[in-house]
C-alpha cells in the first residue's frame, strides 16, 4: 500500500536545463549517451522503516532483549525513533539489567524505558497522530497504551514471541477496541549488510587527527 508514493514527480515537458547553451550537434560528431533507468531492487518502504528500527536496537545496553521502534507518517516520513533503555541521567552502569531477582527492584523492568516509549517521546514535536509505528517485537500493554494515546493508527511488528502472555493479550484486546492495525512485517530481503569501512583508494589524503 505505502509502496505506491513515488516521491516527486517531475512534468516531461520541464524545459531543458541546457537551453540557452550552444547545441552540442554543432560541434564535432553527435555523442550517444546511454539512457539509465531506475534501479528496480530499492527495497521497499516497509523493509527500509523496519531495518531502522533494527538499527535503532545496536543502540541498546539491555544484554538479553534489544528492541528498535520507527514511527512513520503517511508521507512515509520518519517523526521519532527509539530503543530500550534506562532514562535519560540514570546510569546504565547503576541500574540493573537482570530479568530476575529475589526483589523486583534489582530487575530492570521498573526502571527501563521500552522503544516504543522512547520513540513516541523522541518525536521533537512531530505529531505522531495517524502515524505508524515499526516494531521488532509485538508491544507490551504498557507500550499499547502509549501508542494509542499518541494516536498512532498502526503497529507493524515483526516478532510475536509473547503472543501468550497476558501483556500482549491485553495489548490486543486494547488495540482491538481502538481501532489500531496490527500486522506482522513480510520481509522482502533476507538481510542489511551495511560496511561502514571504506576502500583505501576513497578515504582521502587527509587524515584527521582523532587524538583530541
Ligand atoms: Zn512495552
């Protein structure tokens, strides 16, 4: 569905760039220059917004559950993103990463802000009503009522592994009675390798000190 924007859209009949300049047939042999189309393996919106999120999760410090959130208007244009972690100020180093503990409060979860949270608050002012937010894992119920209450319409997920905890029965049922969209992430492309390091022939001959 969101496939069909195309971005901007030019008239065929634009005025050339080159009027006013001396036709290039007045001068030595007429040169053939090859027509390119467009590239036809772009990958499509949902794998690009979805791929975001994912990159959005190497950001997080929790050892056992790294969560990325992409949240998208209907121009397809990025308005937040987030990823799970404690809030701003509270030391990654003070606070407990564990899942279990003889209490609760050595555990993460009163302390941690889930991505979905992070990416609705991450939004600089952009309003998130009628957007749709890109999710690695199904939300929690706390997250649900985030995200209804922003006024987001669509939760595209990828992994349902909690389908059968009473969170996620409760997100369901909430998301259900609101009248937000929930459908699983149908991958196009199997994986993003992206290589941060370039070639020795394109780093330049300056190289910039990194000591200070
Ligand atoms: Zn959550």
């Amino acid at each position: 569905m969101h496939d069909n924007y195309s971005g901007p859209s030019f008239p065929s009949s634009s005025p050339s760039l080159n009027s006013g300049l001396p036709s290039p047939s007045s001068s030595g042999p007429k040169r053939v220059y090859e027509v390119a189309t467009k590239r036809p393996d772009a990958i499509s919106w949902d794998d690009y917004f979805m791929s975001i999120a994912h990159l959005s999760a190497l950001r997080s410090k929790d050892p056992s559950t790294q969560v990325g959130a992409c949240i998208v208007n209907e121009w397809n244009r990025i308005v937040g993103i987030g990823y799970n972690g404690f809030p701003a100020g509270c030391d990654d180093d003070r606070l407990p990463w564990s899942r279990e503990a003889e209490s609760e409060l050595d555990t993460k979860y009163p302390y941690v802000c889930h991505a979905e949270m992070n990416a609705i608050l991450n939004t600089n002012g952009a309003e998130s009503k009628g957007c749709r937010i890109y999710v690695k894992l199904f939300p929690c119920n706390e997250c649900a009522k985030l995200i209804i209450q922003s006024g987001i319409r669509e939760v595209v997920y990828l992994s349902d592994k909690y389908h059968e905890t009473d969170s996620c029965k409760a997100s369901r049922v909430l998301f259900d009675m609101s009248g937000v969209r929930c459908r699983r992430h149908e991958p196009k492309i199997g994986e993003i390798r992206i290589d941060l390091r370039l070639p020795e022939g394109e780093k330049g001959t300056k190289q910039i000190n990194d000591d200070g």
